[in-house]
C-alpha cells in the first residue's frame, strides 16, 4: 500500500507577515500550509485568516510538536485540539516530524534527532498507527535536518525513515532542503538517501533555505532555495514524479511575491522534467 | 562494552543537556550523552549538542522577546539573564510556543531585586493579558442599536455577559501609560494601584484605565448581576440621583467598545 496525496502544486507556507495579503484577497497561491499550533486557539484574528485561506485555496497541517518519537506518552489533549481545527478547517492532510520535542512533560519547541534503531522504529511506526486511529486519517512524517547522530544507530536514516512510514503505512513529506543540510552535516550522499525512499508513499516535498556556520549547516529557514538543493529536487522529481511542493520560509520572512517566485520556479522545473501541461496541473494521480 | 541508553533514558539526557544553563566545566558535561553522540571532524560531540543548545536558548529568548516586548525594553541589558533565568525555572509544558511566557510576569514579581524596575511584573500582565485577549474565543459582541430598542421599563432587568476576550488587570503602576509610552526608561514612574481592563474589538486589542465606579460596574456585570442592582452599587461611588444616568453611560460605553454580550435577549 502507499500513501500518494493528492496534488495541490506549488504551495507557500502562510506566516503571519502574509496575513494582510490573505484577508485582502491579494496573496493567492495553489495552497497554503500552516503551522497547526499557531492556530490551535479558541479565536481572533490567526482563525479568521486561516478561514479566508481556506476558501481561497487548500490548506495543509504541519505540526511542529506531537513529538512522535518520545518516550512520553502521547498528548491526548494536542491530538484533541488537533482534531478539532482539522475538522474546522478540512486539511488536504495533516504532517508532522519524525523527531522528539518533549520529554518528561517539558516541551523543547525543537526537532530532535532519533537514533536509528529497531527500538525506535517500533515505538514511533506504532505511535503513527494511534495517531493516524485517532485522527481518522493517514499522516505524512517529514525528515528533519539534524547536527548529531548516535553511535548506536543501526541504519542509515533513509532506512529509517522508510522503515517506520513502511510500518505505520503513513506517508512521507520529503523535505530536500533538510536531507542535503543533513548530508552535509554527516556526510552521505544525498541522491542515496532520495533513491532509497518508497516513491508510493512520498506524499510532499518542502524546499526552504539554510544558512552556512562554516564548521555545519543550519536549517533556518530563512533565505532562498539554494542552487544545490533545486538539483536535489530536480532528482526527488525524477523519482517521484510530480509531487505537491512546498516552499518554507519562517525567519526573515520576504514578500509575497517573492514566495510565489520560489513557488513558480518549482513549477518550472517540475513541467520541464515532467512536461506537465497547464491545464494537467490540479489533476489527482492514481 | 558500553551499554547504550534506552529512548527514554537517552532523551532525558539530551533534554537536560540543551535546557540546563550551559556547564562551566568539562567535568560538568553529559557524560552519558557524550558517549552516544557520533563525532565527525570538524565538530566533536560536544559541539553538536551545543548547537541544538544554543537554538533552545535562541528561539525561546526570542519568544519571550517578541511576547514581552515593553517589558524587555524596561528591564534593558538585565532582560538576558532574567529570561534565562526563568527559561531554567519553568520548562515550556505546552505543546505550543504560544505558552512560553504565561508564568514570566510571577516570575517577575518573585524574584524582584533593588536593581530592578519594580514595575515590570505589572507590565508583563499587562503584555500577556494582550496576547491572552488576542486569540480568545470569538463572541457577537451587542451592538448599541440592540440597546436602543429596549422599552425604558426593561432596562432595570438588563443582564449583560462580558466577552471571553476581556481582562480586568489590579496593577500597582500606571501600566497602561507605561505600555504607550514610546521610551518609558527616560521617565520616573510612580506607583499607583491602577485598574486597567484589556479587550479585543475585532482583530485589534485595546486597553483603558479603570475607575472605581466602573470597576464596581464591571464586578456587577460579572456577577451576573441585573442593571438595577448594578445602579445600587455605584451609588457608593456617585450621587444616588445620578446612579442611572451613569450606569447607562457605561453600559453604553461598553456596548460601543464590544465588550458586551447579551445575557438575554433585549425586548
């Protein structure tokens, strides 16, 4: 079984500079993605946008915090609460990280790495299964950049990541900015890590920008697509296929327009390698 | 061998290792969690935690910064280590970054030193009551045309809800010119017990300074209490003969801000 999404084409993440944009009717995109728990509150203005957003165009749930991979038991008030917006708001899917963000009932409000083991891939493939029961709907499970990884990991992390999707039959939101930041930081071959994923399950993909510390590289979202990461997802497209695409800007955050720009130079790329038509651009793959 | 840590165990250490104050010594350092961490020229184990060290700081510094934006102006070149301070005294236990700084103003206010301005505990109220109102539930607030067709022998029997995105703040300063005041270091405050009441009007949030008969007001509304006995309680605070005629100022005052709801429907 895989876990194909719909096609939505190239989307932007809605942050709350955009807002204006959004109620005015004026910032138009193929669809949005939003972050869950920014609007996981009883009302006011992020709702109202979020509204509007969801009647110009679809809307995508990521979630920063279900914290998959803790040892802590699952937070059934956040699935609660989630639940809840999803059914206000009628997600095209919802997403969120293969990581840990809390323990002990303290939240880091980070994405930490896992170790790659068999002991990790049972307990977050059947955390996926309660959250996807839960829900009442299949989830996608991104990648995320990392700075370390543990001695004792088992796999390489595409494995890993395969592995659990594989097992909690949940689908994959590829992000290519994070595999080639995370290449760099541990020193694989990203076009290895991409051509071991299930194409059946690879449900999105995120492109976003990083900065260079010089000894590492960070995920900060907060600048272009580089160079070497449109050629990583110039490959992911040609394992894949077409694939609703994302671009994530979160610090430094441009103008609209400048967001669509990134958004339509995916698109580009996408009709060269895959000579989709114009009018084939909002049809669903079998 | 080395016996390698279960989940649990290993995301405890890792926790402790990025939210405990940096330590001073080497000595100090996770051991357990330095162990599993894969070294990698050009950076050791040490260094990798370190980074996801300094982005917890970072990103929870800058929340506290971008919540407690006035405060963080008034405590100046202190705001650093107090934030800290509190970041190590209160973990985040929300899944939502949104809750970061609900206990920062008692933190405040419990830890008061003499070099400090003794004011921004109130200010941080003052500042987190606005983001609390910010994204309170929605309500219909009543509209001042709803008042105008009540029959005069029905207002005595008014009953009014207060909307969920209204905050009623006891302050021991001035906090609502201290909020608006554009550099509130370069003048001497004193301190007054001052009520401020904080609301939402559509997408923007207000505030005002409170006095006691509207105060008085407020608490009766809030009891659930009918516009008749409201116009008895503020007769302590106004001549008995003006009572009425100021409980319907007020009533229309808080119609025209949106801070009513209607407990009944006016007739």
């Amino acid at each position: 079984m895989g876990c194909r999404m719909p096609f939505l084409g190239h989307g932007v993440g809605l942050r709350t500079k955009h807002y204006p944009g959004i109620w005015d009717g004026t910032a138009r995109a193929d669809w949005f993605e939003v972050i869950s728990e920014n609007f996981m509150i009883p009302g006011g203005r992020p709702l109202a946008v979020l509204e509007r957003a969801r009647a110009i165009a679809p809307v995508v749930l990521h979630g920063v915090s279900m914290s998959l991979g803790s040892a802590d038991p699952l937070n059934d008030d956040y699935l609660l609460e989630l639940k809840t917006l999803a059914a206000r708001i009628e997600p095209a899917w919802i997403s969120d990280h293969l990581c840990w963000g809390s323990i002990g009932g303290h939240y880091a409000h980070d994405l930490l790495p896992l170790p790659f083991t068999e002991e990790a891939i049972a307990h977050v493939a059947e955390r996926v299964r309660i959250v996807q029961d839960r829900l009442g709907r299949k989830i996608l499970i991104e990648n995320v950049s990392s700075y370390l990884t543990f001695t004792h990991s088992t796999m390489p992390e595409w494995q890993f990541l395969a592995e659990v999707a594989t097992r909690a039959d949940c689908g994959i939101l590829l992000d290519v900015n994070n595999v080639y930041v995370s290449a760099h930081n541990h020193g694989f071959d990203a076009g290895m890590y991409l051509a071991e994923l299930p194409p059946d399950r690879i449900g999105q993909i995120h492109l976003a920008g990083h900065s260079d510390h010089g000894t590492h590289l960070l995920d900060t979202h907060d600048a272009p697509v580089c160079a070497a990461v449109w050629k990583l997802y110039r490959t992911a497209l040609l394992l894949f296929g077409r694939v609703s695409t994302l671009i994530e800007w979160d610090d430094q955050v441009p103008e609209f327009d400048e967001l669509i720009a990134e958004a339509e130079r995916a698109r580009a790329i996408e009709r060269e390698l895959l000579e989709v038509s114009l009018d084939d651009r909002h049809a669903v793959p079998a | 061998m080395i016996a390698m840590p279960c989940l649990r165990d290993l995301q405890e250490s890792f926790f402790d290792a990025i939210a405990q104050p940096p330590p001073e010594t080497e000595a100090a350092a996770p051991s357990a969690l330095l162990r599993v961490v894969r070294e990698r020229p050009p950076l050791d184990a040490r260094a990798r935690i370190a980074i996801y060290r300094g982005m917890y700081r970072a990103r929870l510094l800058d929340v506290l910064r971008d919540d407690f934006p006035r405060t963080a102006t008034m405590l100046g070149d202190d705001f650093l280590a107090v934030a800290e301070a509190y970041l190590d005294s209160s973990p985040s236990r929300h899944p939502s970054v949104r809750w970061v700084g609900r206990a920062f103003a008692e933190f405040l206010a419990s830890s008061l030193s003499d070099d400090r301005p003794s004011l921004t505990p109130d200010l941080a109220r003052l500042e987190w009551a606005r983001l609390e109102v910010f994204d309170d539930a929605d309500a219909t607030p009543l509209h001042i045309d709803d008042l105008r067709h009540v029959p005069p022998g029905r207002w005595a029997d008014l009953r009014f809800h207060l909307i969920p995105a209204f905050r009623l703040l006891e302050c021991h300063w001035p906090v609502q010119k201290i909020w608006a005041e554009p550099h509130p270091t370069q003048r001497q405050w004193k301190s007054r017990t001052t009520i401020v009441r904080v609301w939402r009007q559509g997408f923007a949030v207000y505030q005002a300074r409170v006095d006691a008969t509207e105060l008085l007001a407020l608490e009766c509304v809030k009891a659930n209490e009918p516009l008749a006995v409201l116009c008895e309680r503020i007769a302590s605070t106004v001549p008995e003969e003006r009572a009425a005629a100021v409980a319907g100022a007020l009533v229309l005052r808080w119609a025209e801000d949106g801070i009513l709801v209607a407990a009944e429907e006016p007739r």
